[in-house]
C-alpha cells in the first residue's frame, strides 16, 4: 500500500466530513445515547473480512454504525460526571499530533513536540501559580497523574532513610502511611494499588466534604504514638514510619476543597509529603475569584489534574506536576544502551510519566493555552462556575428540588425529597435527552450531580437544562399520583 499523501487524501475528507456532520448535531441531537452497546456489538463483530477493504468506505462505515451509541459529550447540556469539551484549537492540534505519529518519548528523538510540551507545562505552571521549576508529565489523565505524584512520593520519602525501592522493592522497608479525607475520588486508592502501598487513612470532614485539619492532626499523633508503643504488632511500630498526605481540590459532589495552607501545615510539620488530587478543581488557582479557596495550594510537593476536565482538550490528557525533579525521575525513569537520553535540565518526557511510548498529548495542551490567552483561560473557568451557579437557581425553584452543597466551584448536587423520587426524576430526565445529568450518592441520599466542564455551556444551554428537569420532576409526580 502506497505511503504516499494521495493514500490519504479520500479518507481524511471523509473523516472531516463525519467530524463536522457530528459536531453540527451537538446542539439538536438528544445527549444520551440511542443504542446500547450489545445491540451495536451485533453489527461490529462482523466476520473479519478475507480481503482488503477500501480505507475512505471503512471510515464511512465506522461513523455509521457507531454513531448511534455515541454519547454527546461536547454537548453544553452534558453535565454527566467531569467531562469537558474540546476547544477547537486543542482539537485541530490532536489532529495534528495523530498525522505526525511522534512517540514523543524522547527529547533529541522527537524534538518538535518536547519543545512544545515544555512551553506548555511552563505555561500551566504560571497560570497555576505553582513552582516554576517543576517537573510537569503529560499522562492519560487523572488518575496516572495520582500516580506519579505519589510514585514520586514513594520515592523520596524511602531514599530519605537510604531504602531504595528500585533495588530492593518495598518487602522488609520501612512502612508508609497515606492519609486522605474520607471523601477522596477513588483514582487515589488505585493509584496506591498500583504503587504496592496500604489503603489509605480515612480522615474526618466536614459537611461539604473537606478534610479537617484537627482530625488530620490527630490521626497522624496517633501514627506517631503507635510507632513508640512497643505492644503494637501490626508493623506501625516500626521507627521508619513515612507518610503521605493526599488533599483534594474538588469534592466529587460539592466542589469544595480542602484548606490547603492549613492542612499542609500540619504535614509538613510531620515530615509528610503531600499530594493533591485536582483533577478538576485545580485550575480553579487560575483565578482570584477562587483564591481563597486555594490558598496554599502551591506548597504541596505534588499536584494532579485532568487535561480533559476543565482545561477541555482532548482524551487522554493529565498533568502529574512534582516540585522535586530527582524524585520523579528517579521513580518513573530509566537509562537504556539503546535510548537517546537527554541529560539536560528538561529531562525526556518519559522521564516523567509511566510509559516509553506515549503521544504528544501536551501539544493540545499548548494549543489550548495559545488560542485562549491568560484571560482567556480565567474566563472560561470563572464561566463554568457561573453556569453552575445559574443551574443551581434555576433549579432551586421548582418544587421539591433542593441543592445540598455550597455551589463553590463547578459541581451541583441536588435531591428532590426522598431517594425514589429523585431516582424517578433522574430516569425521567435521561429518557427525555435534552441534558445528562448523572445520578450518584452523597451522605446517604440518592442525588442528581450536574457538573459544568463544557466551554461552550451558555445561558441558553442553562435554561433548556432546567426546563427539562421540571418537565421530569412533573413526569415523575404524575406517576407517582
């Protein structure tokens, strides 16, 4: 098959023409998806043809089978869990990235890309308000950034007392303890799953779901009493006890965040390296709207964040930041006879992440960033939060409804009186397809979560949303009655 750009020509145009006809539909279409996944399979697992098939009609095919179970994420009525949209920049740059096909592993392999991804993660590091020098690795998303940062954690805390993990594993260590607050996302206990560590310490909240920095003191002096406590057999009582403390910019269900400046006091006070988990909530420290909320934030020794989430780029894209280079590296990277390791100040990008392949997913990073500007990028944060605001009014007003949490940020979570009846309006609202909210559990009440990630989410896009969970919480009494 010729690798010429005439292969490409029908089959790119055909695609283009699918991307466009998809995304003219966002705005009419019904959210939800109209096929389920066993139903599609049907038509999918076809025989696998004997011979070739033309690459343009594949395409063809491929948009017409699958479009029926897509799900309209970009959508500005999504609000089904963290999802955002795709600016276009980011989009176009995506496209880009799969026709160059770099493994942007490499700095002196793949020069073009690791320029771009260090101008990216020097500019997230400013709007973020964070150490400049850090480490910034471009990961598949939240939940491998959580992972760097902690595997970064790992590392450096055992080095400290000469253990080193690389050569020797974790078995007969010293023993490490991570604390988290009660309502953490679960992508932090996975992430430590992954790095061979116990189950976290759950820590107390408060109502919103905040982890308080009096029980946070208190769990980590009763850690500390039990390591001198010689009747203690479970293996806390060894002398060598590390620890880590993971915070979290947004709850899942409210959007609060854990105060920051005081709960990493108290830590660092205990020697812990403390990690943050704002897959979502991080770039909230882009605006002096949410400073309060976030301040402190930038003494933590890790962060994690979604690129996909608020920033709204394509999938897969997450950012692991770690104020101390030589942890990360130590952890994640590796030298090889047959790799073209950069030694200077940067590091390569593999260095920074868990894999040697990987796309260049910080050049939609880069291209977000360019075509929205600073102020560009403080608005369409301090948007999201409005349109969370407005929906919360809005929705405030019809009978029954009740918003449980504080609209800090971007999450609204909303009970419409016993748990059968908001299940019903949730049902109800889903099957009509105007908007996706999705259901979940919060304090032990079945709850209606909306979650604005979507730039392109408008005043319009609010009121079809409301009116269409009236026309549910109506539907629903009607059955009921």
């Amino acid at each position: 098959m010729s690798a010429s750009s005439d292969a490409y020509d029908e089959v790119l145009a055909r695609a283009k023409a699918h991307a466009l006809e998809w995304l003219g539909s966002l705005d009419s279409r019904p959210v939800g998806p109209r096929r389920t996944a066993d139903e599609l399979l049907a038509q999918f697992a076809q025989p696998l043809p004997e011979h070739p098939t033309d690459p343009a009609a594949v395409v063809d095919e491929l948009a017409e089978l699958i479009e029926p179970g897509l799900m309209a994420m970009g959508s500005g009525r999504f609000f089904g869990w963290v999802i955002g949209g795709t600016l276009p920049a980011a989009l176009g740059a995506d496209w880009l990235v799969s026709t160059w096909d770099q493994n942007a592993a490499m700095r002196l392999a793949t020069p073009g890309t690791a320029a771009c991804e260090e101008a990216a993660a020097a500019w997230s590091l400013d709007l973020l308000g964070l150490p400049a020098d850090s480490d910034v690795g471009f990961t598949t998303g939240a939940t491998m950034a959580n992972f760097v940062g902690l595997a970064a954690a790992r590392q450096a805390l055992l080095s400290e007392r000469g253990w080193d993990v690389r050569s020797r594993g974790l078995a007969g260590g010293p023993a490490v303890r991570v604390f988290v607050g009660a309502e953490r996302h679960d992508s932090v206990d996975l992430a430590l799953r992954y790095l061979g560590l116990p189950a976290p310490v759950a820590v107390d909240v408060d109502e919103q779901g905040r982890i308080r920095p009096d029980a946070l003191a208190a769990a980590m002096d009763l850690l500390a009493d039990a390591a001198l406590d010689p009747s203690v057999t479970d293996g806390s009582n060894a002398a060598d006890v590390f620890t880590i403390v993971c915070l979290q910019a947004g709850n899942l269900h409210s959007g609060a965040f854990d105060p920051m400046r005081e709960s990493i006091a108290v830590a660092h006070a205990r020697g812990a390296w403390v990690h943050v988990d704002g897959a979502f909530g991080l770039w909230a420290a882009v605006s002096e709207q949410f400073a309060e909320a976030v301040d402190g934030l930038d003494l933590a020794d890790s962060w994690a964040t979604d690129g996909h989430k608020t920033l709204n780029v394509p999938y897969d894209c997450g950012l692991a930041i770690v104020r101390n280079r030589e942890a990360v590296r130590a952890a994640m990277g590796v030298h090889a006879s047959y790799l073209l390791n950069d030694d200077s100040g940067p590091g390569d990008p593999f260095e920074k992440v868990g894999e040697f392949s990987r796309r260049a997913r910080g050049v939609p990073v880069w291209a977000a960033l360019k075509s929205l500007g600073r102020a560009g990028t403080i608005e369409m944060v301090e948007r999201m939060a409005q349109r969370a605001r407005e929906l919360a009014d809005g929705i405030r007003l019809i009978e029954g409804a009740e918003v449980l949490n504080d609209v800090v940020f971007t999450q609204v979570s909303i009970s419409f009186g016993s748990d059968d009846r908001t299940r019903r309006v949730t049902e109800l609202l889903l099957a009509d397809g105007v908007t996706w909210m999705s259901g979940s559990k919060w304090h032990g009440r079945v709850i209606l979560r909306i979650s604005v990630s979507n730039y392109s989410t408008d005043e319009a896009d609010v009121e079809r949303a409301v009116d269409a969970v009236r026309r549910a919480v109506a539907a629903a009494d009607v059955l009921v009655g």
